[in-house]
C-alpha cells in the first residue's frame, strides 16, 4: 500500500455549508434553472458524494466507545473475573479460527 498524500483537517460544521451550496448547485442546473458546464456540474456532483462518504466514516470512528463497570463488592470481583477471562478465551477463539 502506497504512502498516503498530506491531509487537511476542516470541520464537518463547514463541510456541511459547502455540502448546501453544491447540493443547490446540482439541484439549479437538473431543473434547468441553471445552465452550467458539464464537467463541472459531475466535478461537484463527485464531490458531494464523496465528502458525505468521508464525514460518514468519522461518525462511524467517533461512536467507538466502551462499556466499563466498577465492580465494589470484593465477593463479586472473583465471579467477575472469571467471566472476564473466559469471555477473552472466546474472543482469542474467534482469531485463531481465522
């Protein structure tokens, strides 16, 4: 896998104004209201596309969370880890079935 080019962060809240205006750029020239080029009018249509596929994939990675419970009653920790570790000795299962 090749080297990844240089990335730029900007805010989903910034992309989503530059969404609306392409989004009404592309709705004015399919009603005809607008006459546009046509490379530029698929140049913009690409674009939405794949800009609402990347602000996708970064709720998907924010939404990444994990449920941790304190466990304070001394005689509930052992049982507890007991689940614990057997629960990992599935988890190891399912990777060595790979």
């Amino acid at each position: 896998m090749g080297a990844k080019g240089p990335t730029t962060k900007v805010s989903n809240a910034k992309l989503k104004h530059l969404i609306k205006l392409a989004e009404t750029y592309c709705i004015k020239a399919e009603d005809g209201e607008w006459e546009v080029e046509p490379g530029t009018y698929q140049a913009i249509l690409r674009a939405v596309d794949h800009v609402k596929t990347e602000m996708a994939k970064q709720d998907r990675q924010r939404r990444r969370t994990m449920n941790i419970s304190f466990v304070q009653d001394p005689e509930r920790r052992e049982m507890v880890g007991q689940q614990n570790t057997r629960q990992k000795s599935v988890i190891e299962q399912a990777y060595d079935d790979e």
